[in-house]
C-alpha cells in the first residue's frame, strides 16, 4: 500500500513550512488510496477482507462493550456497582433499560457495525475491478464480505428493529442519508446474503487462514436467522447442512487458549497475544472489583471493573450436577466485599466468567478467543426446531441429549410432550 498521508503529521509540517507551501504541493495527491486506485488486485481484495475481520475484532473486543448490550440488556449478566468510580455509567444504564440518545457506548457499537457493513460493501461494490485468475478465490471474498455483511445486518435488526439498509458504497453527499427500512426488508437482505455465501464459502481454510468464515458458518447464521422467523423448516434445513463438526469431550476446554478454532468452533473472532495490538482483555473488565491479584496477576493488583457478572437468575438456571456451571462461573473471596458492600456479593464472594481467566503473561494481554457460533448451538437450534416441525421425536431428543451428556447430564426425561 502507498504512502497514506496522516492528518496529524500534515498539520505539524503545515506549522513548520508555512500552509500556503503545503497546500501548493501536489506531488503525494495521487498516493490516496480510495476505491478508484485501491480495489484493483486480488491482493488488495484479500487485504480489504482482512480489515473487516479486524472490525470484528474491535467491535467483539472487550473495550468494544457490545458484550453489554447483548448480555447485560438480556439480563444474564449485571454489574457490581463502585462507589468510587462512576465512569461507566452509560454501560449501566444499558443493564436498566435507561439508554439516552446521548449514550456512547451504544453510539459507538452502531458506528462500528455500519463501519464493518461499509467494509463489506467496499469489497462487494468493487471486486469486478481486480483482475482473478483463480475464480474459486473471488468467490470466496464474496462469501466472506456477504457473511459479515449478513452478520452485522443481524445483530442491527435484532437490537433496533428498523434500520437503514445500505448495500452500496457511499459515493456522493446524497447518498449519505438513507431512511430506515423494514425489518422484513432487512431480514430478507441477511438472508440473501447468507445463502449467497454458503454457497460460495469453503468447508474449511488452510491453517494459515483458519477464523475466516466457512460454510458451516454461513449455514449455521441462516438457521438461526430462520429459527428467529419462526420459519422452523427451513432453519432444519440450513442447520442440518452445518456438518464436519464436533463437541469437545469437555466443555471446561472450549475456553483453554490452546484449543482455539477447534473441531467444535464454527465461527469465532481470533485474538492473538503474541500480536502487538490483537491480544484480548475480557478477564480486566470481567473479574470483580479490585480482585485483580488474585484473579489476574500479581503486576495488576487492583485490576478487575467488575462488569458483565452472572445474575442470580441465571446461576439458578443450572441443573444440579452440570458442569457447565464450574467452567463457566467461579468465586472471587475476600472480606471487602462484605466492607464494601458490593451489591452482587454473596456473603463475602462476588461470581464471575471464569470462560476467560486465563491469566496473561503480559499485563493486559490474553490470547482469548470469543465465540460467536459453536456446534452446541447448532445442536440445541436443531433440537428446538425439529420439536417444532415434528414434535418430540426421537431426532430432536438426540440433538439435545448430546449437548447435556457432554456437560454431564442424563438424557431429557423421555414421553415429553412438543411443549415440554
């Protein structure tokens, strides 16, 4: 890529040699990357691709706070309330349903997921313009711009209802402003898209690109899509063409660092430590308050903002003898909280995910993953909609028992009926 001129380095050399000199300088004008002069290879395809994974990354990180408008708006998880630092309130009141039009954490997921839905279109709108010899990969480009595109588009309708719909890069002034849609439209665009690129993405990648999207997670988002519609058929349909994949024996490893992007990973976003800029932080902004010596190392002692913690009502969900509960949820135990009388403390213990307390090797640097679909989800769908199609037949039992023996639980009661 060429020389991208920075605004802030501009200004300093304007400060220097005097404005009216830059401003007659012309020499670096062509250096611009804009989708007239980018967009023109399947190299600089690939590398728009990429950045739209990148996206991903920022908006599912755990400074992204998105994790607060899907967990805490859906009341599994709250927060622990400190007197003493009051910066997050807006991410509280996410967790009250009393969002203003002012609040910034939502104003920055929306941002960020049209930002992601620009990146796509900017590889849909232009990669007729770059000169393939290997169609297979063109095809796969699109897949994988269409599945993100379908993706951020779901999250969009699911959070707002109607939204604008824009499938082409903005050009000019007076495409710019584009009224909302109807969530019917909206639906039937993610659709079309996801079907689009199951039908152009691959099984599976080489190691070298493993996290890009597959087919089985373009299939797996048009069945849960579907299972959202209520159109139970065809959700049956798309799930049951989700194959090649497989539970893990232990549900505790899914969240080791080591088993990243394994047999039973269809679609998750890569983070990376060993990457300058790509690590994960969820267990900073995960653990209790003040625990961090305890639960994230001796170098951030008073680490941990105590957000994103397990309700009551969702530990309560747990069957006895799951071991899901233990891999998901441990304890952080110490008398100050009793002191300082953290609202979510239990007698002196406050809960939290124990899914990323890995501890880093470098202060504010893990190497956790975060899913967004995995073969338990396809599973559960599949049994939830083949009840819905056929009743309790012994099908949608078995797609179900699978996902409770792993976690140690014994098959559903048998002679159940559809309801129950």
């Amino acid at each position: 890529m060429k020389k991208i001129l920075i605004w802030g380095l501009a200004l300093t050399a304007c400060a220097a040699a005097g404005c009216n000199k830059f401003l007659q300088r012309q020499e670096n004008l062509t250096d611009f990357v804009s989708s007239t002069t980018f967009y023109k290879t399947p190299t600089q395809i690939d590398e728009a691709v990429a950045g739209v994974y990148s996206s991903l990354r920022s908006l599912y990180s755990a400074g992204g706070n998105f994790w607060g408008m899907l967990e805490m708006s859906a009341d599994n998880t709250t927060f622990e309330y400190n007197n003493q630092g009051r910066g997050s309130l807006e991410l509280e009141n996410m967790d009250y349903f009393m969002v203003t039009t002012d609040n910034n954490y939502l104003a920055s997921n929306w941002t960020s997921l049209y930002n992601i839905i620009s990146q796509c279109n900017g590889v849909l709108d232009n990669i007729d313009n770059a000169s393939y010899t290997d169609q297979t990969a063109k095809a796969e480009s699109v897949g994988q711009a269409e599945f993100v595109r379908a993706l951020a588009y779901f999250d969009l309708v699911r959070l707002w209802g109607s939204v604008p719909l824009v499938v082409h890069q903005v050009t000019t002034p007076s495409k710019a402003y584009t009224p909302q849609a109807s969530v019917d439209s909206i639906y039937a665009q993610i659709t079309t898209d996801a079907t689009d690129a199951a039908a152009k993405l691959p099984a599976s990648w080489p190691s070298a690109s493993v996290g890009r999207a597959t087919r089985g997670a373009a299939y797996t988002l048009l069945g849960e899509v579907y299972l959202t519609l209520k159109n139970f058929p065809a959700a049956v349909k798309a799930l049951q063409s989700v194959t090649g994949y497989s539970l893990l024996p232990d549900y505790a490893s899914l969240y080791n660092p080591a088993n990243k992007n394994s047999s039973e990973s269809i679609f998750e976003i890569q983070f990376n430590a060993a990457i300058q800029g790509q690590a994960s932080n969820y267990l900073y902004y995960f653990a209790p308050l003040y625990s961090g010596f305890a639960t994230i190392g001796s170098f951030d002692p008073n680490s941990g903002s105590g957000r994103n913690l397990p309700t009551r009502d969702l530990m309560a969900s747990y069957e006895k003898g799951d071991k899901r509960e233990n891999a998901s949820i441990t304890w952080f135990v110490d008398p100050l909280n009793v002191t300082n009388g953290y609202v979510e403390a239990q007698h002196d213990s406050v809960p939290y995910i124990n899914k990323y307390s890995t501890k880093p090797a470098v202060s504010n640097e893990q190497d956790n993953d975060f899913y967004i679909y995995r073969y338990a989800d396809v599973l559960l769908w599949l049994g939830e909609a083949t009840n819905e199609v056929d009743g309790p037949t012994s099908t949608a039992y078995g797609y179900i028992n699978q996902v409770r023996n792993r976690a140690g639980l014994p098959n559903l009661t048998a002679g159940l009926s559809q309801e129950a």
